[in-house]
C-alpha cells in the first residue's frame, strides 16, 4: 500500500514522543515478553504509570498542541468530523481531530485501570518485590497479587485487569486504522510526525 504525502508532518515537541514510545514500549513488553504477575512485568507496568502520569501532567503545562485545552473530549464535534469526513473536508489542526481526542481519552483511561487494578494486584513498591530467604529477588505472593481467589479462580480485580488490557488492544488496532486513515485522507505524515528527532 502506498500513501502519498503532500502535506509536511505536524512536529510533536519530545515530552510527547517520549511518553508515546516509551508506552508503546511498556504495553509491548508487558503483553508479549513479560510473565504476569512476576517482578519484570509488575516493574514495567510501574514504569508505564510513570509515563502516563508525565503525559497528563504535560497535557497541563506542555506547548499548546499538547495540552488537553486543544483536543477536548466531545461527541457532537466527533461527529461532525465525521459528517466533514463524508463531505470530503480536510481541515488542518495542530492537534488531535475531534476523532482522535475521543481515542486518545479512551486509551489512557483504559490504561489507567490496566495501572490502579495492576497495583491493587501487587501493591506499591518495596512490598510488589521481596526477596526470599537466600536473598533472590522475587515478586510479592499473595491471593490478591496473583490475580486470583483462594479456590483458583480469578479474582474481580484480576478479571477487571484482563478485561482493559482486552480492550486496550481493540482501541490499539483502531487507533492505527485511524491514524492510516487520516494520513490517506489528509497527505499528512502522521507517523513520521512522531518519530523520535524528527522537527
């Protein structure tokens, strides 16, 4: 598939790509390399929280393409985005369309129960990691921590978990359908725009 571009990408300022990438990164390692439950995963999903709490702090303080004021959540300007979509409408905006905002808020929300069920599970460090009695590192153990009841059976907070992590990966392939939509739709290198040194 080729997508022609006609349009110079938008420049995304580095607090924006680095949170982008490095929860890109974490939500990769903990779904595909990591084992639930173990220290490295529950390590990861602390690094992750950090990520996300840097980014909505930044949508508060960041340069104004990156601050919540500039893509606010609202169905009726999504849908007349997508009435402007049927019409054939391209507009330029220096931040997320109406569409996108709605995506964005969806993903950080689902990953903010993916963190607070995740912590509710392993609890705040030191106590997600001890160490046993030769000194090895380990996770913590407990009923709770393992995501399950005291008959094997998945605890409420551990199905909750499985369930955003479930729906993150839904909202993860239509945010990329969405973002290669828009970048057909608009000639606007949207991924490019987000590459790391790119200006």
């Amino acid at each position: 598939m080729t997508i022609a571009l006609t349009k110079s990408p938008r420049n995304w300022d580095p607090v924006v790509k680095l949170t982008h990438w490095s929860i890109v990164a974490a939500v990769l390692c903990n779904g595909v390399f990591t084992e639930g439950g173990s220290w490295p995963h529950i390590w990861v999903g602390y690094a992750l929280a950090g990520m996300l709490v840097l980014r909505l702090l930044w949508g508060l303080v960041g340069p104004r393409e990156a601050r919540f004021s500039a893509f606010p959540p609202s169905l009726p300007r999504a849908l007349a985005h997508i009435r402007e979509i049927r019409a054939g409408k391209v507009h330029d905006r220096p931040s997320h369309n109406p569409l996108g905002a709605l995506m964005v808020y969806a993903i950080w929300g689902t990953l903010g129960i993916i963190i607070a069920s995740g912590i509710a599970m392993a609890g705040l460090p030191p106590r997600a990691v001890t160490h046993d009695h030769h000194g090895v590192e380990r996770a913590a153990q407990s009923v709770d921590e393992e995501g399950e009841d005291g008959e094997g059976e998945e605890s409420p907070l551990g199905e909750t978990h499985e369930a955003a992590v479930n729906l993150l990966y839904l909202l993860i392939v239509l945010h990329l359908g969405g973002v290669v939509f828009e970048t057909r739709r608009s000639g606007r290198g949207l991924v490019l725009a987000m590459l790391p040194g790119r200006r």
